[in-house]
C-alpha cells in the first residue's frame, strides 16, 4: 500500500527543501546580489544549485534506505558529498570577495568527487541488490519526528535571518519578491511533511486495525484454549473417576481403598484405630454358573446396595473383583467394628429377589483391627486375605478376626504348594501300598495306594499335610492321574498272579472333573488292568455333596466306571454324618469305616461298638461289603471278625511299603493262582 520507497522519497523532499531554503538564504540570495548578474545568467547560475539540491535529494534517498547501503553505495554518497561542498564552497566564495586558497579547495573536492564515483564504479558491489526492507520497522522513528519539527522551524527561521542579517545598503526589505523563494519553500516544506505525517498516521492506523483483527483473533483463541482445557478437566475427572471406581457398582476399587487407607495410616496418631473388612460371597459362582452373569451382575449390584445402606459415608466400600468386597473403618473401635461386620453378615442371609427368584446367600468376612502404626496398606490387606480365607476354610458364613498364626500358616502352605509342584516335576514322589486282609483266613484281597512324598533335607511329609494343599491348589488333579498311573501299572502283576484288586484314593476336585471317567478308562486300558480290578475311595462328604449339588455330573461319571466294571467304595464312612439312609441312593460298592469307629482296645463298652455294628449290618442288608480301617491289635481283629466284619486294614496286617515288600507281604500271605485261572474268590473280589 505504503511503499517504502515513497515514504523514503518523502524524507529526502523534506531534508532537501528544507537545505535549498537554507541554501537560497544564506547562499544564492547573497551570491546573486553581489554579482548583479542580469539577463538569463542568473537562471543559469541558479542551474547548478538546482542540480546539486537534486543531486542531495538522490543522496538523501540512499541514506534513508537502509537496506540500500552498500559498499558501492556509500561511495557514490561521498562522491556527492565532496561535489556539494566544492560547489557550496564555490558560492559562497563568489557571493564574497573572491579567495584564491578557496578555489583550490573547491578544486580539489570537485575532482575527489569525480575520483570516488570512478572507485564506486569499479567496485565489485555497484550490483549489490538491495534486500528487501523491513516493513515493520515503526512508522516514524523519535529522531525522524525531531528532524522534522526542526524542519518545520527552517522556513521561519531562514527568513528572520536573512533580514537580521541584511547588510546595510543590501537588498530592499519592501521588495516582496526577495521573500517569495524562501516563502514558497518553506510553504513546500510544510506541505510534504502534513504528505508524509498523513503517511505515517495511514501506516498507524492499517497497524491498528491489523492489531484489532490480532486481538479478535487472540481472544478467539484464547476462548478456544479455555474451552479445550475444561473438556481436559472434565475428562481427567471421568478417567480418575474409572480408575478409581468399579465400572459395575460405582463402588471404590482395590486403588482407591489403597490410596484412603494410605491417607488414614499417614494421619495415625497413637491411639487411633482402624479396621478393614474383606468379604466374599459363599456360593457366588453357582448363582453365576446357573442363573447367567446378568444375574449375576444384577446379584452384585444388589449387594453392594445392602453394603451401602449399613455403612456411613465416610467409611470406604470397595469391590476388589468377583464377589469380593471390602470395607474400611476409619477411627473405629474394635467392637464396633466386629458389630458391624455381624450385621453386614446378617443382612447378607436374607434372600435377595434375583430375575424373579429368591436367591439365597451367605458370606465369609476376614476381620483386621489396625493399630500398629507401622502396618502398611498391603500389610493390612493381607492379613484380612488371611482371616478371610480361614472364615471360607471354618465353614463360611461367619466373620473371622484375623490372628497372627495365620501369616506362619500361609507361609507354611505357599511353601507345600511350591515343593510339591516341584517334587511332581523331579519325580519326588511314589506310591506305597497297604493290603486290605481277610479277616477270616489273613490273605490279602487288595491293596490301597497312599502317595509319599519324601524331601532330602526334611524326610517324609504326612499326606494329611499335603493333600489338603494340592486339593486347594488344584495340583490334586496331574498328582491324582499320576498316583492312578503309577498303581495301575504296580498293581497289574498282583492282580495277575494272585487275584488281588487295588484301591485309589479319589478327591472331589478330580472327580468334578468332565473327564474324570474317560481318564480312569483309558488309564486302565493303557496299562492293561482289567476294571474289575479297580476300586476308587472316595470320601462320603464328597460324595454326598457330588449328590447334594445335583449337577450330576460326578455322579453320572461315577456310574459310567461301574458300567465298565470299576468299583466304587466310600471312605472314612461314618465321619460325615451323614443318615445311614443315604447309601441307598449312592452308587456304592464297598464300605470303608473309619478308624475312629473301629472297636478300641479295652474297656470298650458294647455302645462303642453300636454304630460299628449298625454299619456292618446295613452292609450286609444291602451286600456291600465292609472294610475296618485302622486296625493296630490282634482284639480289635477278634471283635470285629464277632461283629461279622469281614475285611479290615490296619498296621497289625502291615504297613503301607514299596512295591518290594509289598511283594513279599504278599507272597507271604498268598498263594499265586494257576497261570491260567482268572481271579476269583471272596472279599472285595467280583
Ligand atoms: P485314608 O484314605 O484314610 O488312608 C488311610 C490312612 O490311614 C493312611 O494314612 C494310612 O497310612 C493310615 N493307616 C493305615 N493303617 C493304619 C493304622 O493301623 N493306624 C493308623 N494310625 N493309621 C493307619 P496316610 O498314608 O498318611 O494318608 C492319609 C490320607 O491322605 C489318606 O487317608 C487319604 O485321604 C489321603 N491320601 C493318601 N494318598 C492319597 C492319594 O493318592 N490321593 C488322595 N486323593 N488322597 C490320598
Ligand atoms: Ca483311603
Ligand atoms: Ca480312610
């Protein structure tokens, strides 16, 4: 809009009308004065001023572009320089008495003058382009403002002098045209500088208005920022919101029980107390497993509802995952805290209405009481783990306080798991076998398989120590298939030559398994020990809750084996206490009675006896043979030969051994059948 160079070409006006006023008042006036030139001689001596003042505006142009001065440049300047000051020189000389020293300095400037355009010339930048400038310099610079008010002020100025300094007998101040040059420059003058201010408030106000926009623009970013930082806000909140929050309940989660338990514990003075609850629903996965996980979801959300209702709301309710919850008391006393968790227990037993059906739960509650400042957190939420998981192990539905022994006990239980893991892979384990007697005649008729696990540096570990892990651990299931393997193949030989069967030891964990009867089956036939040789124990409450639980599924793979010839005996019977009635309804076989109800030896009153004597007889109604269990004494044989028992095992027969001297054992106690008779005869024999 604004060229540069037009503002530039401005300036130069300005300076050099302002120097061709001072020029015609102190110069030209006088020197043309003096000399009374007439005629056209004085507009020919006014030619040479006139081409130096424009001669000065070029000059001035250079000057004021900045980006033009160049090395070439500054010379052509100096050449223009030395060239005004000869012939400035020149006239005033002239305009006085001539003076010879002045026309040789004159001289000399015109020809340096001549000489610097020549070196300009040659000089290898007279190409140098000038680079664009910077436009956005400031319109008018604080020196450019004083040079102009100062050139305003020439006009007047020149004039008052030039009439102060008339000589007498000069010019005649009536004559107005003696006025009129320097009155029509310094008029000239005025008008460029209102051109160039009016340039100078045109480029203000194109900046203010480019400012203006800026600022909308500005302000509508900044409205933009604000508005995308609130989102940010919004959506941080919702992000920490489901880090901290269980997507299904809206309850707290394990982070967030976390962070309230670290602020409280961080707070702890001496005499607060806190506690933390953790609870599990007892039979949660078979409401999921038969009603749907929507139901179970539905189940969950009902839960937490009822959980909410009992505590204050500066207690923090959590859910962990599954159908585990937890609760954190803050400043609590211990009473209070286990009142509370029997009323959480309580109001977990009333039926919740659940896709139109009553639904009946119960839960088991671990209970930590926090008074050692130096519990972290994790400390307490293990400790509650710990008491929780002895409420499930006591029976559930009951509200266990955790106590230290619990810790030695799960480091106790951590450690059997990990070693028998280990023993399963380095093949640490074997398998010893106790026979199963006549007591009429001595001979054996079977033999059990019991599992032995021996450690170098420990000995031999109780399987009372370590079955109960692997069943909790799930190991039970490869350690179950193992011990069924390794006594199939041990006990083929004896079934072979002397006709003796071989009792298995079966936990519930291995028979909830789908394929538990395929397993048995295809283990027989691999290592070629017909079924009928094969008794599996399984305990009465195991097979009464497999019959409880009505899914049937144990209980159909239980009757598939005896289809195929397997025989199935309860073991420890009568611990369950269960009605004798039951059997009737249990695909049994044999009856093993545990030791306990084995007739001491003694002052055993015949009521002792009672019940042993009521098994043996419903044995006997409904053909199932019986085992006594535990036998130690050559009595305890007689009573219960009296009692018409007919088979027992026991440390007074033999104890559980290895394959050799079961061998022997057996050998000792048996004759080998004709190599080509099959296994007949009495007992726990088909
Ligand atoms: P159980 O099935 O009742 O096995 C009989 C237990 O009584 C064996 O203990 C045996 O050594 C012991 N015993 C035998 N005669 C006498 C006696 O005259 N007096 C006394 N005091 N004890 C006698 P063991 O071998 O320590 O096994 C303990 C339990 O571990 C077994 O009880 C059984 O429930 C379980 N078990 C052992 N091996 C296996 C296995 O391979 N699988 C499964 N699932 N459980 C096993
Ligand atoms: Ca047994
Ligand atoms: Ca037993």
């Amino acid at each position: 809009m604004f060229g540069r160079g037009r503002r530039v070409l401005l300036d130069a006006f300005i300076v050099t009308a302002a120097l061709a006023t001072v020029d015609w008042v102190f110069l030209f006036h006088p020197y043309l004065h003096h000399t009374g030139l007439t005629g056209l001689a004085p507009a020919l001596a006014l030619a040479y001023p006139l081409f130096d003042l424009a001669l000065f505006a070029c000059a001035m142009k250079v000057l004021f572009s900045v980006s033009a001065r160049s090395p070439a440049n500054r010379l052509v300047l100096l050449a223009i320089g030395a060239m005004l000051a000869g012939n400035t020189l020149f006239f005033a000389n002239a305009a006085g008495a001539p003076d010879r020293s002045v026309e040789v300095l004159d001289n000399g400037l015109w020809l340096a003058s001549y000489l610097l355009l020549g070196v300009a010339g040659l000089h290898p930048a007279l190409l140098w382009t000038a680079r664009p400038g910077d436009n956005r310099r400031t319109p008018l610079t604080a020196r450019r403002t004083m040079a102009f008010a100062v050139a305003t002020l020439i006009g007047p100025a020149c004039l008052l002098g030039m009439i102060a300094t008339t000589e007498p007998g000069g010019w005649d101040r009536t004559e107005w045209h003696h006025l009129a040059v320097p009155a029509t420059l310094s008029g000239a003058l005025s008008v460029l500088l209102v051109l160039r201010l009016s340039l100078v408030a045109r480029v203000a106000q194109r900046r203010t208005l480019e400012l203006d926009r800026r600022t909308v623009e500005l302000d509508r970013q900044a409205g933009d920022l604000a508005e995308a930082l609130r989102e940010r806000q919004a959506l941080e909140q919702q992000l920490r919101h489901h880090a901290l929050h269980d997507p299904l309940t809206g309850l707290a989660n394990r982070g967030l029980l976390a962070e309230r338990m670290e602020w409280a514990f961080s707070r702890r003075d001496g005499g607060t107390r806190h506690a933390l609850l953790l609870l599990d629903l007892d039979g949660f996965k078979d409401v999921n497993d038969t009603l749907g996980h929507g139901s179970g979801d539905e189940l969950l959300l009902d839960v937490a509802l009822r959980l909410r209702e009992l505590v204050s709301p500066a207690d923090t309710l959590a859910r962990l995952g599954g159908d585990e919850f937890a609760l954190f008391l803050e400043d609590v006393e211990p009473v209070q805290a286990v009142d509370l968790a029997e009323q959480i227990r309580g109001a977990m037993k009333v039926p919740l209405l659940i896709g139109g059906r009553d639904v009946y739960l119960s839960a088991s509650i671990g209970l930590v009481q926090i008074t050692d400042p130096r519990v972290t957190p994790q400390d307490a939420l293990r400790d509650a783990d710990l008491a929780l998981y002895a409420a499930k192990r006591g029976g559930r539905d009951r509200v266990t306080p955790f106590r230290p022994e619990m810790r030695a006990a799960r480091e106790a239980f951590t450690w059997l798991a990990d070693g028998l893991r280990h023993a399963l892979a380095i093949d640490q384990l074997a398998v010893h076998y106790q026979p199963v007697v006549e007591l009429s005649s001595g001979r054996a008729v079977a033999v059990e398989a019991l599992l032995r696990w021996t450690l170098p540096a420990r000995g031999p570990i109780s399987p009372a120590e370590f079955i109960p892990v692997a069943e909790e651990t799930g190991l039970i299931i490869p350690l179950g298939a193992w011990v069924l393997r390794r006594a199939c193949a041990d006990a083929r030989r004896w079934y072979d030559r002397y006709g003796i069967s071989l009792t298995v030891n079966v936990s519930g964990r291995q028979l909830a398994e789908p394929d538990f009867a395929d397993l048995v089956l295809r283990t027989l036939t691999e290592v070629g020990l017909p079924p009928e040789a094969l008794i599996l124990e399984i305990t009465e409450t195991v097979l009464i809750g497999s019959a409880d639980e009505g899914a049937g599924r144990s209980l159909a793979a239980l009757e598939r084996l005896r289809e195929h010839g397997v025989r199935i005996a309860i073991d420890d019977f009568g611990t369950g206490y269960s009605s004798l009635s039951y059997l009737a309804q249990l695909p049994v076989d044999i009856l093993k009675i545990d030791r306990s109800f084995v007739p001491a030896t003694g002052a055993a009153s015949s009521d002792d006896h009672a019940f042993t004597r009521a098994v043996l007889q419903l044995g006997a109604s409904r053909r199932l043979p019986a085992i006594a269990e535990g036998v130690e004494t050559e009595e305890q044989a007689r009573l219960l030969r009296e009692m018409g028992c007919p088979l027992a095992q026991g440390f007074l027969f033999a104890r559980p051994g290895p394959v050799d001297v079961v061998d022997a054992t057996l050998a000792a106690s048996n004759t080998e059948l004709p190599s080509d008779d099959s296994p007949v005869g009495t007992g726990v024999r088909r």
